[in-house]
C-alpha cells in the first residue's frame, strides 16, 4: 500500500508539514492485479495522475469510508474519471436516504462546483451501496466492512488478499460499544491504520467530533492483536516536529509502530 494522503480535517501543505505530508485521506492498495484506493481525499489528485501517467488503462475500486470533505475533495480532481478508457468503481454506504451516486452527484453542484460530474466524467463508471457488514470481492481480495463511531456514520474496511490483511479504520471515535466490534474485526490484522488525530489532553475539549487519540490507537492495536499500527488521519495543525514527537511517545509502548507519511510504502 502507498500512502497519498493521511491529514485529516483539512489539507495542510507547507514547509512544516513537507515530510509527513498536508494532503487529505488516500490510500492505494495492490493486491495482485487489481488497484484499490480508500477514500478521495485531496491526495487523490496525485494518484490519479500518476495512474495516467503510466498510460494504461485504469481499473480500480475506490472504496469511500464516509463523505466528510476531507475524504472526497478529491474526487472531481481525479484524473482517471475523465477517460472512457477507464474503469471505476465507486463502493460507499448510502446515508440519510440517498445513494452513493446521489451523495456524491451533490458535491459537483452549482454553487459549490463548476461542474457536474455528469457532465465531466467519461471513465466507465460504476456506483456500488454498500450494505454495512457485507463482504465484497475484488479479484481474489475479499473486502469486509464494519460500521464505526463517527457523526453521520463511516465504514472501516478491512481487506484480506494471500494471507495479509490491513484494516482502514479513519475518522473513528473511541469509548462506546463498538470498541468492541472493531477490535473483533481487526483480530490479528497485519496492519490497523488508526485515526490518532489527538492526543488525550487535546481530545478531552474535543468530544463527540469523531476522532480519536494515539493513546486509544495503541489500546486497539493491542486489543485486536495487530500486527503493526499505522497513525493517520494526522491533526492539521501538527508538523513534522510534533509528528516525531508523538510518534516516539507512541513507540515507547508499541515499539513497531509507524505513523502514515505520504508517498510511504508498506509491502505486508
Ligand atoms: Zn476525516
Ligand atoms: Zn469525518
């Protein structure tokens, strides 16, 4: 997997930020042939345009956890959209009544948009609602999902593919029931990327806004029997410097762990 984005909230480039990265939410995942990304946060924009680049057609499925801007403002931006060569799937959970193809129809609106993606997107394009708990096949992956703790509801995702396994657990707030659930379906994993946005000193002003602590990070990944913590979805407001320093806290308890920085790549 190749890490395009992992700020949460709100872009944060900057020379503070260059080594971690200021992109939003993107992850690329290649199990054998087939391309995966979860979510479309602003570093979908380079991922898309390295895919172009490479000239072949492009087939992928592009798995969106929730619809919080920070994970889909990328997606007008993504080059791949824009060539009938191509091949997407879309895969997210209906809210409120209305379907994945209607969520995300009503980003690219007037006044918020120049244009619809109706009118912009060429790739052949399908739109799948997931039904939370369902697994979905992708090529000899298998994608499970899991309904997680944050206002307006987001989907974790975990795939399994030749023995290895990560779970994409973003924008995840801990302290209720579902603790539980996700640390079952978590069980054994070889890597948990974990919303760690704050620390527990910054969470307690922060209740209720989804997110989580690297404190709670390292007692899921523990819980669950991980075997590596990935730290993302990492605080806008936290440079590099902060970043090292949470990041040795953080191993000072699970001495492997990593904390997501773009362009990284983990080979499981
Ligand atoms: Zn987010
Ligand atoms: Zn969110």
């Amino acid at each position: 997997m190749r890490f395009w984005g992992v700020r949460g909230s709100i872009p944060a480039p900057g020379p503070a930020t260059k080594r971690y990265g200021g992109n939003t939410p993107c992850v690329e995942v290649r199990c054998g042939d087939e391309l995966l990304i979860f979510d479309l946060g602003s570093g979908a924009r380079g991922l898309g345009d390295a895919l172009v680049a490479t000239r072949k057609p492009v087939k992928a499925s592009i798995f969106i956890s929730h619809y919080h801007y920070d994970h889909l403002q990328g997606l007008p931006f993504f080059s791949p959209m824009f060539s009938p060569a191509n091949d997407v799937t879309l895969y997210g959970s209906p809210r409120d009544g209305k379907s994945l193809k209607q969520i995300l129809a009503g980003q690219m609106v007037h006044p918020y948009f120049p244009v619809t993606a109706e009118e912009v997107f060429r790739t052949r394009l399908a739109y799948r609602d997931v039904v939370v708990g369902e697994d979905i096949p992708v090529g000899k992956a298998t994608v499970r999902t899991l309904e997680l703790n944050h206002p307006g509801g987001n989907v974790g995702y975990r795939v399994d593919f030749g023995g290895r396994s990560l779970v994409y657990a973003t924008d995840v707030e801990h302290g209720t029931a579902l603790d539980a659930k996700l640390f079952d379906f978590a069980r054994g994993a070889d890597a948990l990327i974990y919303d760690s946005m704050y620390t527990e000193d910054e969470y307690r002003g922060r209740t209720g806004w989804g997110h989580s602590t690297w404190e709670a990070a390292v007692r899921a990944a523990d819980a669950s029997e991980v075997k590596q913590l990935v730290l993302f979805h990492h605080d806008p407001g936290r440079d590099d410097a902060a970043m090292d320093k949470l990041l040795r806290e953080v191993r000072k308890q699970r001495k492997d762990s990593i904390a997501a920085k773009e362009a990284m790549v983990i080979q499981l």
